[in-house]
C-alpha cells in the first residue's frame, strides 16, 4: 500500500464519520432533559481520557520527533497550556455548567451497553496495536471531521465555521457563549493539530503498518457508528424511513 493509497483509505474512513441524528443534534431537536444523555457519554467514552489515549501512543512510539509531536498534543489536552487555557475535559463540562446541569453525574458516568463496547474498542487500539493505530485513532479519528480533505486538498470543503452566536447550544439551548470555551480553544490551535496529525500519518507510519491502522480506523467507524446509533435513541430520536433524524419525544 502506497501512501496516495493510504491517505485515500484514511479519508474514505474520514468521510464516513457521518451520523443520521447529527443534524437534529445541531438542529434543537433533541429535547432539553435529554440532552445531558449525550454529552455524559460523549464525555466518559473518550473526551476526558484523551490525553491518557494520546498517551499510549506516545509510549509506543520508538521515533523521538513522533513522540514530540504527540506529547505536544497531549499537553494541550492535559493542561491548556497552547492556548492559555484550562484542560479540553474541564472546558468540556462548562457545557453541562452553563445548561445548568447536574455535574455530579459526569463524576460517575454509567456508559450505554454499546457506549462501553465502543470505549473497549478504542482502548484495544490504542493499548495493543503500535503507536501507529493508537495515533490513527486519536488524532485522526477522534479528532477528525468528516472534513479532513479540506485539510490536505485546496478546494475541497473545510469544516464549516460559524460565529459563536450560532452554535446548536447557544441557538437552541440557551447556552450562554461564555461557556463556549472549548469552542473558542478548538479555533484556535485546531488547524495545526489537524496539520500535525496527518503529518505524522503520511510521513512517519511505514508501508507495512497501514494495512493495520486502516483496518482498525475501520473498526473504530464502525463502533462508533453503532455508539451513536444508541446515544440518538436514548435521547428520543428515531431514524425515518428516508434516512433522517425524527423526535419521538413527544409519543413517549
């Protein structure tokens, strides 16, 4: 596998990161006592150990300018320290914080059955499988869009940006955009981490490991795919029959 063949694979995986309720996510129509549902386990499945993901990557790796940029990223993650700011866990919380959520309940989190699979999933690949697919899935997968083409073709759509103001929590919630931080935070250092990560993708990880990292960024879609599948009906949506997200709120 060569590596125009290699990126490709990472990107059709990429762009498959996809998810039929992310528009009624976006869109308000999840409702309001709801919706802590989803950012709970969102927050237990992997945004408040990422840096402890990272981190095994980081001990895997034999390559000093691998390990460099990783724990760089990691930094950021664990501290804030590249944007001047707090840990990306606690900016997390200041979503639920700003909601007027119940924060003991991100402190003992009970994760959905495939919620816990998926979380399985990730530590599998980032524990066991070299420091190539523990970096694929941390800073491509979970740190990815589905936009990722924009980041390495001219012309090809960017991940679109939108003023704060906008922001599905801000419009439909009533989130105020103080506690848009993390929002704020992934602005600012985001496009270089996008860069770094496939940096290290393309130009470090040998031809015989890509087989490997593409089987398990496959993988990693898949579970995810089923974890967010779980995460819309918890929060009461429903796919229609023509592939769009409906609320069943109002019948339960």
């Amino acid at each position: 596998m060569n590596r125009i063949e290699f990126r490709e694979g990472l990107l059709r995986v990429m762009e498959r990161k996809v998810h039929w309720a992310c528009p009624a996510f976006s869109g308000g129509l999840v409702p309001k006592e709801r919706l802590h549902i989803h950012l709970e386990q969102e927050y237990a499945v992997y945004v408040r150990d990422l840096p402890v993901m990272l981190g095994r990557a980081y001990v895997q790796c034999p390559m000093a300018k691998v390990r460099r940029e990783l724990a760089e990223d990691l930094y950021e993650e664990e501290t804030g320290g590249l944007s001047g700011g707090r840990p990306n866990s606690e900016l997390f919380l200041e979503y639920p914080r700003g909601l007027g959520m119940n924060l003991d309940r991100f402190r003992r989190v009970k994760l959905l059955p495939k919620a816990a699979e998926f979380r399985a999933l990730l530590d599998d690949a980032v524990s066991h499988h070299g420091w190539e697919v523990a970096a694929a899935v941390t800073t491509i997968f979970l740190e990815g869009t589905e936009y990722e083409r924009g980041e390495l073709e001219p012309g090809a759509p960017r991940r679109p940006q939108f003023p704060l103001s906008q922001h599905p929590l801000v419009k439909h919630y009533g989130l105020p955009i103080e506690n848009l931080a993390l929002a704020r935070v992934h602005r600012q250092v985001e496009r270089g981490h996008r860069k770094v990560a496939w940096h290290l993708m393309l130009d470090f990880v040998e031809e015989g490991a890509r087989p490997r990292v593409l089987q398990w960024m496959g993988q990693v879609l898949h579970g995810w795919q089923a974890y967010r599948d779980e995460v819309a009906e918890a929060c009461g949506l429903m796919r229609s029959d023509g592939g769009a997200a409906n609320s069943r709120a109002s019948s339960l």
